[in-house]
C-alpha cells in the first residue's frame, strides 16, 4: 500500500508545454496526476524553458537560485495542485540538493533523464532517500535498432546507480533485462497513460466518418526508427491510388521550410501539394491536427511506449502502427488498429489505403480505440502502478 502524502520529486530535463517528445508528455501527465492521487509532488526542471502562468498541468514561478535562498521557506513553497515546481541551470544544482534537505525532503527521486543521475544523487545523499528511474527509450536498443548515435554509457550508469527502475511496457523489461541481467530484481512495469480531454472525447463522438478529402497524420521526431522512410516511401504509392488524399507530417527539429527541404524526397515531388510539412509544433497545435486528421500512422521500428498511440486514440483516430514494443501491448490488431510489421512499405501502403478506402473501418477501429483508451490507459488508473513501485522501492531501500 503507497502511504498518503509520499514526498516524491521528479527530475527532468523537459516539462509542459515546452517539450520535444514522449518524455516530456508523460512527466507532465504522471505529475499531475500523483497531485490528484496520494503524493505530493516536487518537479525539479534542470535546464529546458519552463513557462509562466496557468498551462495545462499547473501554474508556477521561476526562482533563480539567490531569490530560493531568500525566499524559498516552508510557509511559502510555490505550490499548484499540490504541485512544487523548481527550476534551476545546469550550474545550480548543488544548491539544490542543499534547499532541498533543508526545506523540502522527498521521500522518493524520481529520475527521468539519465545525464541528470549526478543531480538525484547529490539528493539522495542530502536526503537519504531512494532513486527510481523510469527508462524512457532504451539508449542501446535506439542505435541497434535504428543507428541513432547516442552515448549509452551514460544511460548505463544510471541504471545500475538507481535503486529501482521503472520499464514502460513489457517489451522493454525484456530489452532491459537482455542488456542488463545484473539489473532484472530492480525492475517493474508501469506504462504511461493519459489525461482526459473534454475536447478530444467531443471530437471522439462527433467525429464524421468522410469519404473524401481525407487527412493522414505523422507527428514525431524525424528519425530513422519511426520508420520516417518508409512512410516516405509510401506516400507516392498511396496518392497515386488516393490522389485527394493529403499527408501531414508533423514534427521534426526546425522549420516547416527546412525539414520540407531536408525530406521531400525526388518520388514525391510530382504530390508535393499533398503534403504538408509542419515543422515542430507545440502540444496544443499537434492536438488541432488530431481533430482535422482522419488517419494516424506510427510506422516505428522501435517503439518504447509510444504517447503518440494513446492521444491517437483519445481523439477516436483509426491507426496503422507497428507491432513493435508498446504499440503492440496497447493496440488490437484489426480491433482498435491495423498492426502491420515493421520496415515493410508494401504492408503500411496496404493498411493506408485500406483505411482512406473503407469509412466503415475507420469508424469501427476509431471508435474500439476510443473506448479501449478510456477504459484502459486514463491516469487515474496508469498511476497506480507507479505508486506500488515507489512503496517497494522504499520497502527494498531500508532492508538494504
């Protein structure tokens, strides 16, 4: 059983709304909804832009290190929805850990970005108190699947440096415990959710089932291991077949401008005015393209968790998706999507155009996606698993 009031403390390298994926997502989705839960909650935002006044998950302020020290006492904590937000440079953290064990003691560190493990473990050592650390993306599996360079050592060290660690979803246990047998008793299984929205359920319901002018929507990081490549590949193939359909492809680092020059391919000038390239856009801009959008596409060859799927589905989009790592555990095959496998252009085409061509499937895997994310991955019910990691990591901390 998690005890009432836990003081746990979230260090993260982004948070709402300024974010550049998954990560930050959840963060801000877990964080809220432990406030709402059992947990009083500490967000520690190292670096990154965290902005002023009400935002979706709380309001806050930004102190400087000098203005905690003259300001920061137990009658004033900047607190939201029993929420406590810091935020401090990559310089100040020693500072920190210091105000923390003097005014602020966590029960529990939560990590969420591995080159921070030398900020959680200035706390913990300040605050005697345990580490969890949620592996978001396995470092190892993101270059051996997709060649995405990245210094995995750094990710290494956290994972055998933390008390405890958190795998999001079943698939990445397994991955975790092949690279790293040595960790397997410090791991558990608590995926993501998501926070309801009475705009995506509106839309949900109200969503009109066309049979023209259809929409399909990529949004993520432009990277080899979305499968940004084959979906490209598939494009000129499925507009030659559908040629009134328009592909959004939203995200990316930069410009609509600059990453339209970087990836519209030769095969697929002859359509360049069925596709749009957005650019990186904010949270609530890439919810504007789930209203319009009539199909999602997640074409991944690895695929941690994926946020992508579940907002997909809280919006009541019919999805083509790998049956890779977390879209696999969450989606149906053939009930709230098409899985299809991964690197396999011939599969992703069949499945777009199946969906742009039958309106009474994309209403029926839309609506079991709906349904199956309310039922199954709202907040209220992902955050339980949480809080029993957290009470056995604390269990586990004071026997050693």
């Amino acid at each position: 059983m998690h005890r009432t009031l836990m003081r746990v403390l979230h260090i993260t390298s982004e948070y709402p709304p300024v974010i550049w994926g998954g990560l930050g997502t959840a963060v801000g989705g877990l964080t809220k909804a432990l406030s709402r839960e059992s947990a009083s909650v500490g967000v520690l935002l190292v670096g990154g832009a965290l902005v002023l006044g009400e935002q979706p998950y709380g309001s806050w302020n930004t102190f400087s290190v000098e203005e905690l020290k003259n300001q920061f006492t137990t009658q004033n904590f900047v607190r939201k929805a029993n929420i406590l937000f810091f935020h401090v440079s990559l310089d100040a953290t020693g500072e920190t850990a210091d105000l923390l064990s003097d005014y602020w003691v966590p029960e529990i560190i939560h990590l969420h970005t591995a080159w921070l493990l030398p900020v959680a473990q200035s706390i913990r050592e300040k605050c005697h108190c345990p580490i969890v650390f949620t592996v978001h993306s396995i470092d190892k599996a993101e270059y051996e699947v997709g060649k995405f360079f990245n210094h995995w050592d750094i990710q290494e060290r956290a994972i055998n440096e933390s008390d405890s660690i958190i795998a999001i979803s079943k698939n990445e246990k397994e991955l975790l415990a092949g690279y790293y047998p040595h960790v397997i008793s410090k791991i558990s299984v608590a995926g993501n959710g998501i926070a309801e929205s009475i705009r995506a359920k509106t839309i949900a319901k109200k969503r009109e089932w066309k049979t023209t002018g259809l929409t399909v929507l990529y949004t993520g990081r432009f990277v080899d291991r979305k499968g940004i490549r084959e979906l490209i590949s598939a494009i000129p193939q499925v507009l030659s077949q559908f040629p009134e359909a328009t592909f959004v492809l939203a995200g990316g680092y930069g410009g609509a401008a600059e990453i339209q020059k970087e990836w519209l391919a030769d095969a697929l000038g002859p359509f360049k005015d069925r596709i749009i390239f957005t650019g990186w856009l904010t949270p609530d801009e890439v919810n504007k393209w789930y209203e319009r959008a009539d199909i999602l596409v997640i074409p991944s060859w690895y695929e941690p968790f994926g946020m992508v799927v579940l907002e997909g589905m809280l919006y009541g989009l019919p999805i083509v998706a790998t049956n890779v790592g977390g879209p696999a555990e969450i989606l149906v095959h053939n009930v709230s999507a098409l899985l299809i496998p991964p690197k396999n252009v011939d599969a992703l085409k069949k499945s777009i155009l199946d969906l742009l061509r039958d309106a009474a499937l994309r209403k029926r895997l839309g609506e079991s996606a709906s349904k199956d994310v309310r039922d199954k991955w709202l907040w209220n019910k992902a955050v339980k698993k949480i809080q029993k990691a957290y009470a056995d990591t604390i269990i586990i901390s004071r026997v050693a």
